[in-house]
C-alpha cells in the first residue's frame, strides 16, 4: 500500500514526496506488528466482525461524502488548515 501510494503520488505530482513516503513506511511497520499481536489474542469470527465493521464505516463514509455537498467546492487545506 505504501508503496502503491508512493507511486501514484509521484506519478500525480511529477515528484516524490520524502516526507509521505516516510509516514506510510512507518505506519505501516507499526500496524502490522500491532495488527499480529491483536490478531493472535482474537479468534476468527472476532477479526471478520470487525474487518466487517471497518467496510461498512468506509461505505457509510463514502455515502455520506456523495450525498453532502462540501462547505467549498475549491479550498486549499496546507497543515491541517483550509484557506
């Protein structure tokens, strides 16, 4: 994923972002060892429950987003906030 990121980001922008790159490589360490320790401690109907849950949280995010329109249409968000 980080890498697929990376290269989509790369190919959009003409350039590589270090500082993303970065990010996703160690978000993703990071979640993986957590993810194999949660995984170990829950049994399997447990992880489908709740890989179940984060795919409807995403479909109802996703449409809410189409339905709602946007507080403005063309903004710039730079740190964090929208100009």
């Amino acid at each position: 994923m980080t890498a697929y990121t990376t290269m989509v980001q790369a190919a959009t922008n003409y350039s590589v972002d270090i500082v993303l790159a970065t990010i996703l490589m160690v978000a993703g360490v990071i979640g993986a060892q957590y993810g194999v320790r949660v995984g170990q401690k829950l049994r399997g109907e447990q992880l489908r429950a709740l890989l179940a849950l984060l795919v409807l949280a995403v479909g109802i995010r996703l449409a809410i987003a189409l339905v709602v329109p946007p507080d403005d249409i063309y903004s710039v968000v730079v740190g964090g906030f929208a100009y």
